[in-house]
C-alpha cells in the first residue's frame, strides 16, 4: 500500500529520508516498510556509442518483498545490496533485457553504465509485471549516503500488511508516529499526515472517478434497453390478453401463464449475452485505441472469465427485471377482467400504464446521458479554447539528460549544494553550446530549453521559498514552482515579459523572474522588482515578471512559479529541449537526432513530441469521455425512439376503435393525428423534462472530467433537450399519420 | 313535396375476393324523405351495416349514385364529404362507442369541438342537451360508471347535439335489455316526432314497426316489406 505525505500546501508527495529511516526500523511482523526513490538515468553500454535514458527506481532492500515480486531469472535486491561498499547490482526490466541483450536469460551478468556508475544485472523480473512496476531497472537504494534534512521529501513509502493487520491500524500507527515528529521537528512535519492508500486504488486514482462516471453511464444504457424489452413484452401481451384470459378461464395456473413471457424473456436474454461477448470480444481494439493516453494498465484489459461473470452477471439481472414486470403483468390479466369483453378493460389499462411509464423513463436516461456528453464535449471545446500562455504552433519538444551530474553527496549541507551548483554551471554551459548547434539545423528558427515542457506536468519541483525582509509562521511561507531555462526561453516560446528584465547571463547574478501568480499573490500592490527571493543557500533578486503558462495541463491553472537561469543556481539532471520552427515541427526529430548523436553522443534525446501533441494529450482524457458518453448517449437515443415508436403504434392499434368514433363524430384526419402526437409530446415533455433536471443533479458527478462548468453549459441542456424533442417528433409520426389514414368504417368495425 | 334527403341509385357495393368479387350490395335504390323513419332489417352479414356506413358516408368505395341533401356524394373530394357528413349526419352504434376516459360532458362536447362552434355555444348546446334528455345528474360521470341504456341515451344525445339532417342508427337498442331497448326507441320516435330524419337497423321487428316504412335486406338486395 502506497504511503503519501499530506502536508499543506503541497497536495501529497514523498518523505525524507530520516523519516524513511525510522520507518523502515519499525517494519515488524504486522507490517514491513519498502522505500523507492524514482529517477531518470542515463545509461551506456560498454563499448558501445548512443546513450538512452531509463527509468530508475532506487529501493529498499525490502522493496521486492513488499511488492511481492520474484525476477524471472536471477535474484532480487536485498538489503545487503544497499551497503556502501557492496558491488553494484541492478534488476532489469523483462522489456529492457530483451530490448539490450536479446533475451531475457540472457541479462544475467552483464556490465551496465548508468551515468558513471558500473553496475551488473543480478535479475530480470518477469514481463506480467510490467503493468505494476513500470521501472526499467531497479537499483538498491543507498538513502543513508544522501542529503540527511527532514525538508527534503523524496522517498515513495510502499508498505505490506500481514492478514489480520488493516489499513485502518497503519494509518493509527502512522498518526502516533507523525504526532511525535511534529512536536520533535515543527519546522519540517507541522500539519503532515500520512495517509495510506490500496496500490490498485493509488494507481488508478487519475481516472477512477473517471471509470465510475463511465460503469454509471454502461447501467443507464442498460436500463434503457431493459425497459425496452419489457415494452416489447407488454405489448406482446397486450396482444395476448383474450387468449390468456380464456385459458385462465379454463384453468390455467400461474406458472403456466407466466411461462411464455418469462421463457421469451431468457431466450432473448441468451441471444444478448452472445451478442454481447461477441461485440466485447471485436471491440476492444477499439476501445483500447481510444483511451490509449488515459487510462493506465490498458493492456492488461482483456475478456477473460471475469468480463465472462460480469457478463452472465448482468444478464441473469436483465433479464429478471425486463421479464419480471411482464410476468407480473400476464397474472393481473389472467384475472377476470381479461374476459369483459370491452373495448378498454383493467389488464390494458395496467400495461399500458407501465409501458407510457418505462417509455418516458427511457425518454429520461437518454436525456440524462446526451445532457452529459454534451456538457463533456462542450467542456472539451472550452478545454481547446484555452490560452496556454504561450504559441503552441511549430513547436518540437525532446528530453535530454545533462551530463553534469552531482555525485551522492557524503556529508554535510554545504558542499552538496556547491556540487549541484557546479554541476548547474557545467550543464549551462553545455547547453548553451549545444543549442547553439541545433540552431544551426536547417529550419530551426529557435532553441531552448526548460526543465520541464509546459503542459506535461511532468518533473515538476516546487516547494518554500520566503521573501526576503517577511517573517513567516511555521508552514506558512509561499509554495512556489522552481524552473530552469535557458536565456532564450521566453523569447521563443513567446511567453511576454510583463515587467522589468530577464536575468542577466552572468554566471555569478543570482537574479530571477516570477510569474504574474506568483506577483500577484505575494505583491498585490506592490512592485516585485527589486525584492529578493531566499531559496536554498542564497537569495536572488526579482528582475522581472513574465506571463502565467499553463505548466500543468490546459485544464490546471498557472501556480505561482520562478524561474532560474541554469547556471545560477542547482537545477534539475534532465530538461528538454524546445525548437521553434516554421515547419511540421516533427519533421526536426530526424534532423535533430543526428545532430546530437553528432555533438553530443553521450546524450540520451527521449520523448521527442510536437507541442501540439502535447496539447491533444491534455484533452485525451475529457476525448475519451465524451467519445464514450457520445456512443451511450446515441445508443440509448435510438432505443428510446424505437420504444416510444414501438408504444405510440401499439396504443394507435389498442386506440382504433376510438380514433373510428372520433372520424365517425367528425374528427379531421389532422385532429386524429395530433391526439396522438399529443400523447407522444406528453410523454416527451414529462420524461425529456425529469431527464433534464437529472442531468443538472448528475452533472456534478461529471466534475472530475469537465472543466469549469459554466455560462454555456445551458447550451447542453437546451441542444439535448430539442435534439430529443425532435427525434420523439420523428418516432411519433409513422404512428400519428396511420392514424389520421384508419378508415373510420374499418376502425368500428374491428372489435 | 321536396326533394328526398337522401336518394340511391343502383348502389353496389362489393370486396375483392380471390379471383372476384363478394358482393355486399347490389342495386340498391331508395329514396328517404324528409321526417321518414326507416327501419332496416334483414339476416346477419346482408349487408345493413354496409350500407348505413355509405349513408354516413364513412365509406365513399362504392358503385352508383348517392345524393345527400341535394349534393353529390359521388366524385366529390374527401374533404367536401367530410363536411357533408359533418354538416347532415349523426350516428349511434350497437355499442354505443363513448370515449371511456371522457366524461358524459366531454363526450357530448366532442362532435362540437370538431366543428365551428364558439366555445358559449357548445356550452350552451351540451346544457340544452343534458336537460333535454334528463342526464345533467350524469354529466361528470364516465361512461363505464352508467348502465347500457343510459350509456346509449347519452350516445343518442351525442348524435343529435349537432342537429343533423339525418340520424343514423345501427343495432342502437342490440346490446340492450327490453325496458331500456323500449325507452330508447320511444326516444327515436320522439325525435322523429320532432321532425328528425331516422335510418335504423334492427331486428326486432316490433321496433322495425315503429318507424314508417320498413325494408329488408337478403344477400345484398334490397326489398319493401310489405305493409
Ligand atoms: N372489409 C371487408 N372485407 C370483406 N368482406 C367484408 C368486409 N366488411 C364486411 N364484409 C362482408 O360484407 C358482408 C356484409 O357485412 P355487414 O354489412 O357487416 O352485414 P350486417 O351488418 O348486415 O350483419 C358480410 O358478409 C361481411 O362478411
Ligand atoms: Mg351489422
């Protein structure tokens, strides 16, 4: 179970490594504590050119005990792996074993470089585990080597309980351990809680309220065609009721009667589940394509024997609901009243009561559902209407990692700080070289580079810094987002600067430039030029103000941020690269490869994707939804029109009789149309309009995939609720002109 | 003496039958006068109710000539033989045929609603119509709350609300007991007292006696009963 620091302001994150160390001494025999520190490195292969990056995952020597993974070949790390003086070990990934050495066995042994460090395969997990540990090499994690502050919060905590021990104990157990630091270290553990969560649950968080909105939409759709069925069935019956009324008369029992619908019921029953498996069995593909970008473990999705009970689950449910009214319904039928001959007797009135209800019900799901889709879409246009700050048009972005890096640091706070900001310096230095190269490609109009690209949210680091000259509480200094750039940055990204300057390009300026959040948070009124920032070991001086970005994702606002030159202060071991052209911007990732490989081999180039990729990937999740919400909301439509058909041409049969009399008194064929139009526009009004008011109830249950729900959104329900006006108008008119057509004569004489 | 209400003229009417025709009438010519009571007659499945719904001019599928109130029937469109029908005729059925989810005064409202009548003068006309017949107690009732002979009252209530030039009656006292068949018929007569047009058709001869002239119908054609 992943254990998560919640302290305000920031949302949740790692711990630090003294508070790992003390966990880690209290694993016991109810629960035992695995540490991961997560990174990217880069790695060579002895005697080889070309670098690559990989994901990292630096562990405790419990880790694969908690996770409960054995390697496939090899052995796993244990803690004697984490001794300082141990020979370097490494398990690799199945994926990255194959990809390097051809085989999965045949990883074993084999040297690796990773940055400067020599390490030796030890192990291979297997490939069914790449879906829950997505790392592609796990090293044994030497925590005691680094940065000992209880400010600096890194550590991922997993933890396994033994049976009998429940997660409500951990999080007891973890209250009285926090209660103790708080009153030790205020500084650092004031207001922090941890908090435990099911691995699965941890890993599917992003999108589970996102799968419960879809599994809520999957049993609307449901319910429509249950009550389409059982209409069906009433119908049938309807049809039925002399026959079934004699043979009540003669005799019959109740199994008897109720056997035909509820036979008929479980045939069409079978027919749906085949079908259904069928179309799930074709359709995967399909439904894996669309939600590719935004739902993890999709390749684990499959129709194997628990979609099979689900499956069967959900039929033998259907089928009793839809079978079960009508059932009902041939008992109350069954009785007396099925035999008084007249024209509208006790059995019709029942059915059809029922079906006008299940009719305007389905009427009302599927306004429900076409109200969802369509807030969803229109949230989505909004989404793409967004102003990301900056020109996302021709623009490349590709990773690279630095190749200054600082070593783990052995003592003190000093001389790990000097070592990360001399790494800073010779990256800056390197990437100014480098840049210069990659302006010199063909096309290029400009190159930069950032730690992180805006809108991936990725690598983000953040935390406190204080305002020089302001006295804080504990815990109430600004949480601030930290970025690196190099000088060029805001020029060809086109990002404004609002105010004062950029910083100066000299090595030793410790100068900075926030964004408007962060000005406007923390200078309302004031003028932040000249005021100075304390982060770390120095201060540095505000020499402007640039305009907010959305680093996160079209949907996430700006948070307050600075901005760092590379070279004046530590920076991140990785940044990205941004290219700035005229052309298909993907048509640079040739080009710009080979420049590297030319200039700089030792670098690894990952993730190379145009801006505008980024962006669709912002929207993919809110896409995917609404394509979904679009297929129910259709589903549910048609099947709706088909049983609100299906009952007006009934009752316009069952009514025959009546409309003859009324055309014999008079009656234009129009006034006879209209009568039955109005019952359609009854229903429609009474079940498009609670379907309506549904949706405005269910539309807060959409928050999770909508942003900023709003003025517009009226445009949904209006859209929705005309669109289904019109498609009734269109089911009721096949009925409604066979009507005013009965010849009246034809119509007294059938009784 | 003026011209008769209704006039028909070698009036035939038949169905398609595998390979030919079923014949339903054949040459049927009678002329019904202004005040006349005419009582039809004649075996089950002759042909009465086929030709009571080309009098009512429900059905326009037929061969010959048929005159209604001095107009053509014939050949004339479906919309001017609505108005017809709408202007001259009243009908009541064998099951007198109320709306079930209407009351008695909704139901006798209807043949008004669907003609060009302001909305006082249908409410005064359903008043008149409730007094003239003794049902105002019911008028809040539905059908299915009163016996058949009341049910039938108010169906004869209903056809004459439009004051039609002829009223037509098919079987009107067939589901009836003999009391209430007695005072419905004492009904018809009244009204053709009053100077009504009657076409019924019975099989009760008794009340076939009760009209002025009676005519029988076998297998399609049409014959004076001798008086
Ligand atoms: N739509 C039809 N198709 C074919 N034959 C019909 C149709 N309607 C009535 N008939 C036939 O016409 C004949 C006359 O019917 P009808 O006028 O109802 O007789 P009555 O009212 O005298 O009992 C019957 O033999 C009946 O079967
Ligand atoms: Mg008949």
């Amino acid at each position: 179970m992943p254990i998560r620091r919640e302290q305000a302001p920031v949302q949740a994150g790692p711990i630090s490594p003294p508070a790992w160390q003390e966990l880690e001494e209290s694993s016991d025999n109810q629960v035992q504590f695995a540490g991961v520190m997560q990174a990217a490195r880069t790695m060579r292969r002895n005697g080889e050119a070309g670098a690559e990056l990989l994901q990292v995952a630096e562990v405790s020597g419990d880790y694969f005990e908690v996770m409960g993974a054995t390697p496939a070949f090899g052995r796993a790390l244990d803690s004697g792996d984490q001794d300082a003086d141990a020979d370097s070990a490494a398990v690799v990934s199945a994926a990255l074993a194959q990809r390097l050495f051809g085989s999965a066995s045949s990883a074993l042994g084999q040297d690796l470089r990773l940055d400067d460090q020599q390490v030796v395969v030890v192990g291979v997990m297997p490939s069914a585990l790449a879906d829950v540990m997505e790392e592609d090499l796990w090293l044994p994690a030497r925590f005691q080597l680094r940065h000992q502050s209880r400010g600096n919060n890194y550590i991922r905590v997993l933890a396994r309980l033994q049976p009998g021990f429940a997660a409500e104990a951990l999080e007891a157990r973890l209250a009285a351990v926090v209660t103790r630091w708080e009153s030790e270290y205020p500084e650092s553990h004031l207001g922090m809680r941890l908090s435990v969560h099911g691995l699965l649950d941890w890993q599917t968080r992003d999108v589970a309220s996102m799968l419960w909105l879809l599994q809520g939409a999957v049993l609307l759709v449901l319910a429509v065609a249950c009550a389409n069925v059982a209409n069906l069935a009433l119908a049938r019956l309807a049809g039925r009721r002399r026959e079934l009324a004699t043979e009540a008369a003669l005799g019959a029992g109740r199994a008897h009667l109720m056997a035909g619908s509820i036979a008929e019921a479980v045939l069409l029953g079978l027919g749906g589940l085949v079908l259904g498996l069928l179309l799930a069995h074709f359709g995967l593909a399909t439904l894996k394509l669309l939600a590719s970008e935004s739902v993890p473990r999709l390749s684990q999705l499959q129709v194997g024997p628990q979609a099979w009970t689900m499956a069967v689950a959900t039929t033998v449910f259907a089928t009793a609901i839809s079978g079960l009214l009508p059932a009902w319904a041939t008992l109350q039928m069954g009785g007396a009243e099925g035999l008084r001959g007249g024209r509208q007797d006790g059995a019709d009135a029942i059915g059809g009561g029922w079906r006008q209800t299940l009719v305007a019900g389905q009427l009302a799901l599927s306004a429900l559902l076409l109200v969802s889709c369509l807030l969803v879409l229109l949230s989505l246009s909004r989404l793409a209407a967004v102003d990301p700050g900056f020109d996302t048009s021709g623009v490349l972005t590709g990773r690279i990692s630095l190749p200054a890096v600082a070593a783990l640091e052995v003592d003190g706070e000093g001389s790990g700080y000097e070592r990360m900001l001399e790494a800073s310096v010779n990256n800056a230095r390197f990437l100014d070289d480098l840049l210069r190269e990659v302006r010199a490609i063909p096309g290029v109009e400009g190159a930069t580079a950032i730690d992180s690209a805006p809108l991936t949210g990725n690598n983000n680091w953040n935390g406190e810094v204080s305002i020089v000259g302001r006295d804080y509480a504990v815990g109430t200094a600004p949480t601030v987002e930290w970025r690196w750039v190099s000088p060029t940055y805001f020029d060809t990204i086109g990002v404004p600067v609002s105010r004062g300057r950029l910083p100066s390009t000299a090595a030793d300026a410790r100068e900075t430039v926030i964004n408007q959040r962060f000005a406007d948070e923390q200078f309302a009124g004031v003028d932040p030029i000249g005021e100075r920032v304390a982060w770390w070991n120095d201060e540095y001086e505000i020499v402007g103000v640039v305009g907010d970005v959305r680093q996160w994702s079209l949907g996430r606002d700006t948070s307050a941020e600075m901005y760092f030159r590379y070279g004046q202060a530590p920076s991140p071991e990785t940044t990205t690269l941004i290219l700035r052209t005229g052309m298909d911007p993907l048509s640079l990732t040739e080009p710009l490869r080979r420049k590297l490989q030319e200039v700089a081999p030792d670098t690894a180039l990952f993730a190379l994707r145009s801006m505008q990729q980024i962006e669709a990937r912002s929207l993919s999740q809110s896409a995917f939804v609404g394509q979904l919400l679009a297929l129910f909301a259709v589903t549910a439509l048609l099947v709706s029109a088909v049983g609100l058909y299906g009952l007006l041409s009934f009752s316009v049969a069952r009514r025959g009789q009546e409309l003859g009399v009324r055309l014999a008194l008079g009656a234009t064929p129009a006034a006879v149309r209209q009568l039955v139009l109005n019952e359609a526009l009854k229903l429609s009004v009474i079940g498009i309009g609670t379907g309506l008011i549904g949706a405005y109830f269910a539309s807060r249950l959409l928050a999770s995939v909508v942003y900023q729900p709003g003025g517009s959104d009226a445009l949904a329900y209006l859209a929705a609720g005309l669109a289904l006006a019109m498609i009734a108008a269109i089911a009721a008119w096949t009925p409604a002109a066979r009507a005013a057509g009965l010849p009246p004569m034809r119509a007294l004489r059938a009784d | 003496m003026s011209d008769p209400v209704i006039q028909l003229k070698g009036v035939e009417k038949s169905y398609p039958l595998k390979g030919g025709r079923s014949w339903v009438l054949r040459q049927v010519n009678i002329n019904v006068n202004q005040g006349d009571f005419i009582s039809i007659m004649g075996p089950s499945g002759s042909g009465k109710s086929s030709l009571l719904n080309i009098l009512g001019l429900l059905d326009s599928e037929f061969d010959g000539e048929y005159s209604l109130a001095g107009e053509k029937v014939n050949g004339t469109s479906e919309k001017q033989r609505k108005k017809l029908a709408r202007d001259h005729i009243g009908f009541i059925f064998q099951h007198y045929h109320l709306l079930d989810d209407l009351t008695v005064y909704e139901n006798l409202d209807l043949p008004l609603s669907y003609r060009d009548v302001s909305a006082a003068e249908r409410k005064a006309r359903v008043g008149d119509v409730l007094d003239r017949f003794q049902i105002v107690g019911k008028k809040d009732l539905y059908p299915n709350q009163l016996s058949g002979g009341q049910q039938q009252l108010v169906a004869v209530a209903r056809a004459v609300i439009t004051e039609p030039a002829v009223l037509l009656a098919d079987e009107p006292t067939g589901a009836l007991h003999s009391t209430q068949g007695k005072m419905i018929m004492d009904l018809l007569v009244e009204l053709n007292g009053q100077g009504m047009t009657i076409v019924q058709v019975t099989h009760n001869p008794e009340y076939a006696a009760r009209g002025n002239r009676r005519v029988e119908l076998f297998d399609g054609w049409l014959q004076p009963v001798a008086e």
